[in-house]
C-alpha cells in the first residue's frame, strides 16, 4: 500500500510541476519572445495532440481505440474541443501577457471551484459544506489577485487579465463536466488526443484572419516545444496514471496545489516577487480544497 501511495504522489508531483510551469513559459512567450496567444495555443494543442496521436497508433489495440468513437462521441467532442482546449488556452495565455505568473496560475487553482458550480447548476444541488468551500477559495483567490491586501478592498485591482483566467477556468469546469461520460467511455488518452487535435484545428481556421506572431528564434521554438511536451502531454500522462495509485479524492486536491507549484517557479526562474498575502491566498484555496474533499469522504 504505501509503495502505491509514493507511486502516485510523485506521478502528482510531476503533473503539478509541469502544470505550473506551464504559466512561467506562457508569461516568457507572450512578454518576452512577443508570441501572441493564439498561435501558443495551436502549436501547444498540435504538437502534444500529434504525439499522442502517434503513440496511439503504436499498437493495433491503440488505432482501435483512437477509431471507436461514434458520430454522438464525435459531436461531443466536436464542441468540447473549442472550450476546454482552444478557447481555454487562448484565455490563459491572453492572461500570461497581463499578469503575472501567480495571478495566471489561478486558472488551474480555480479548476475544482469552477467544476464543482457547473456541476452544482447541472444537478441543482448545494450543502452548506459546500459553500463554506466555495467561501474559503474565494477568499483566496482575492487575495492571490490582490483585490483584498493591507490596504484594503480595491477592486480597480482586478485587471482584464485577471478576467481572462477567471474565463479560462470556468471554460475547464464547462469541459471537465460535461465531458466526464465521454472520458469515461472512450479513455482519457482517447479524449484528450481527438479534443487536443480538433481545438488546434479550429484555432488554424482562424489563425488566418489575426495579427498573431509566430516565434521568431530558437529560443522561442525550444519554450514552444517544453510547453507542449513538459506542460502539457507529462502533466496529463502523469494525472491519468495517478488514478491507478491513488483515490479521486486526493487527486482532485492537487489543482489547488497549483498556484504554489508557479509562483515558486516563478521566483526561482524568472525573479517574480510573491508577497505573504498571496501565499495566505493560497492557503485558503487548499483549506478550500480540504472541505470539499471531507465532504466527499463523508458522502
């Protein structure tokens, strides 16, 4: 037992530093190689789809697999794609040029939040355990955000970047509820490579038609492929095959884990500054965190 539970923490611990690094290279991208978005968001969604595309066609159980989905599976995805990978992404790095790394990391921080309201308007249902959780991350978001400091309330703090990650993580929730029967059905590898795959080729329609900025060195290209390869396809490799070692419960803490992962990356690798309130912030997200999966436990 406690060689599954070392197993699974550090295949968590992996996914989270690729996660959270995810906002330090888009922060890089956007603010110092001038990388606009959209075009971050393709190649990240197009070359981690591509490889995982190519994996799955590895074996003859794999092509199987990719070729299974039906014409409802591919409806489905035909609109996740666009919500949870395009226009998600699009918001987060739009977010990564405005703000700093600890405020963009509350895309990921905000995940479970924004999951469990949309599945709270889905079912109609809410206990008071659940909104004393919702509270507590709230809490710590305006903290993180800096709306709530020393100083007091200042809501002029709130910046359109801040918007454009609030957006990013609603658009998570939208795509991790509605699309939990379809990964449940076809595999998360399944999912995650079609979704991948049809949100950069929705990107590419448009892509003509904005001023976007394409990397223009090698430096710029290697953060492009760390972004696909480190932050995206290892974080959700190592997510998916945590849930061999440990309970959901645990795994679903881990998000708001996040924010602490980027803000120390962000400190040790590109000198941004973090002041003790946004830590504070942060340890209501987690106490945040831990309501919700009390309650879970008890259920």
């Amino acid at each position: 037992m406690l060689r599954r539970y070392v197993i699974g923490f550090i295949l968590l611990l992996l996914a989270e530093i690729g996660f959270g690094l995810t906002f330090v290279v888009g922060s890089v991208l956007t603010k110092e190689c001038g990388v606009t978005a959209e075009v971050i968001s393709f190649c990240r969604f197009a070359i981690a789809g591509a490889v995982m595309l190519v994996f799955g066609c590895a074996t003859a159980s794999g092509r199987a697999a990719l070729m299974a989905p039906t014409r409802r599976d591919w409806l489905t995805m035909l609109w996740l794609a666009p919500v949870g990978t395009s226009v998600m992404a699009w918001c987060v790095f739009l977010g990564c040029a405005r703000v700093s790394v600890a405020n963009a990391s509350m895309a990921d921080a905000l995940t479970p939040l924004m999951i469990f309201a949309v599945a709270a308007v889905v079912t109609r249902r809410i206990s008071v355990g659940e909104l004393v959780g919702l509270l507590f991350g709230l809490l710590g978001a305006l903290l993180v955000v800096q709306i709530i400091s020393v100083r007091g309330f200042a809501l002029e703090a709130y910046s359109l970047g801040d918007f454009f990650i609030l957006l990013a993580a609603a658009t998570w929730g939208v795509y991790t509820v509605c699309g939990r029967d379809s990964v449940q059905k076809l595999g998360s590898s399944v999912f995650t490579t079609w979704t991948m795959l049809l949100g950069a080729g929705m990107i590419a329609v448009v892509l003509p038609f904005m001023p976007s900025v394409w990397p223009q060195d090698l430096r710029a290209w290697l953060l492009m492929v760390t972004l696909a390869l480190v932050s995206t396809l290892m974080p959700f490799w190592t997510w998916n095959a945590s849930q061999k070692y440990l309970p959901i419960s645990i795994i679903s803490v881990s998000a708001y884990f996040a924010p602490v992962v980027a803000m120390g990356l962000g400190t040790i690798l590109i000198g941004e500054e973090v002041s003790s309130l946004q830590w504070l912030g942060t340890l209501f997200i987690i106490a945040s965190a831990t309501v919700e999966t009390g309650r879970q436990r008890k259920g």
